[in-house]
C-alpha cells in the first residue's frame, strides 16, 4: 500500500522525535512534551 508524501513526512518525524526521547539529558518538562507529540503522532498514523 502506497503511502502519502505526509504520512511519510509524519513518519520520520516520529523517528526523530523517538531518537530525541532517548537522550538522557532531556529535563522533566521536555521529556513529557516530547512524549505528547509521539504519541499524537502515533494517533494519527494508526500506530
């Protein structure tokens, strides 16, 4: 099944964001932002 320019576009962002979330260096505050986004990102691509 052929994917959309902003599913794709989506996709690595969510990557991004995941590699982003591994860092140890994230305070409290930014940890739980970033969290927030994958999971709304995680929403919109049925994952």
């Amino acid at each position: 099944m052929p994917i959309s320019c902003i599913e794709h576009r989506e996709t690595m962002q969510l990557l991004a964001l995941k590699k982003r979330l591994a860092e140890e260096k994230l305070d409290p505050e930014e940890r739980e932002e970033l969290e927030e986004l994958i999971r709304n990102l995680e929403k919109r691509l049925g994952l």
